[in-house]
C-alpha cells in the first residue's frame, strides 16, 4: 500500500507534523470532482487510475494516524 513513505518521511523529519497537518486539511477539502476530472485528462497511465482516485482517503487516512501519534 501506500502507507510506509509518508511514516518513513516524517521519521527521517524531513517534514513537519504541521506539513501533514496542512497536507490534511488541504486533502479534506478537495474538489473530489475536479480531482477526478483532472485524472481522466492524464488517462494514459491507465493501470494507476484506481490507486489515483484512492489516494486522497490513502493520504488522509495516513495524516490523520501521524497526527494522531504527534498528540499522544
């Protein structure tokens, strides 16, 4: 999955709780349908499409356990 690499860039601190604060909220708040949109205008990798339309929930979902953690 997608998981590791973010864990992995915010150990190594090469970004801040408040980068994935930022990265969340910002996530959150997407145009999911203009998201979408933009990925079919980029259709020729087409293997990647699902994972494309999974990653916003992917990155939120691993901000928010990094947010989490930050706060315990």
């Amino acid at each position: 999955m997608f998981y590791a690499p973010v864990f992995l860039i915010k150990s190594k601190e090469l970004i801040s709780i408040d980068d994935v604060r930022e990265l969340y909220a910002s996530l959150v708040s997407i145009d999911k349908q203009t998201f979408y949109e933009e990925i079919e205008i980029v259709k020729a990798f087409q293997m990647y499409m699902q994972t494309s339309k999974e990653a916003p929930e992917i990155i939120i979902k691993e901000c928010q356990l990094i947010i989490d953690k930050q706060s315990n």
